[in-house]
C-alpha cells in the first residue's frame, strides 16, 4: 500500500479549512483514519480513499482553495486503497490556543 503525503499552508479560518479538507476526503469516497491538532498553528489528517480516486482528492482540495502540494511521488491511481496525510499549516496572527488540561494521576 502506498503512503501519499500532501501540504496545504492556508490563511483560511481553521475550522472552514478542516471542514473543507474533511468533505474532499469524503467526497473522494474515502475517510479519515486519525488526526492531530497541534493548538492553532497546524493540523494533521490520516486518510484512505481508493487509490484511483487520488487525483480527485488533489482536486477536490484545489476546488476549496486549499492549495495542496504533493510530491514528486505521489500516486496517481492504481488499485486497492491509498493511505496518506494531509497536514496543514494555518497562517495568521492569532495567539496559541490554551487549553486547560485537568490533573490526573
């Protein structure tokens, strides 16, 4: 199975731009394995879709303005599922998100 790699750096709100990257992913037909946010700054999405839906992905991102970049070996079809990530970075002048994490132990 192959790993496809894919960067979005956007000055996009957030939440629209994870909301966008989501529907591209779905709307490829495939979904999200696992995610990551890193406070405000960047967010990571694991995804499967079918391999030959790969160049609709690409697509379907450009589509939201999210400009994605790949690179060189990035998949263009194929059979079975292609497993990848999204990572985007968010551009702005917001301060880090805090978040209150509750003692445990």
């Amino acid at each position: 199975m192959t790993f496809a790699r894919i960067s979005v750096c956007t000055a996009m709100e957030r939440n629209r731009a994870l909301s966008e990257a989501r529907e591209a992913i779905t709307g490829s037909g495939g979904w999200i394995v696992d995610h990551k946010l890193f406070s405000n700054a960047m967010a990571t999405l694991n995804f499967e879709v079918p391999a030959g839906k790969a160049e609709t992905l690409v697509a379907r991102l450009e589509q939201a303005g999210l400009q994605p970049e790949t690179g060189a070996d990035f998949p263009p079809g194929g059979t079975g599922d292609l497993r990848g990530q999204i990572t985007l970075t968010f551009i702005h002048r917001e301060p880090d998100l805090k978040r209150e994490v509750p003692a445990f132990g």
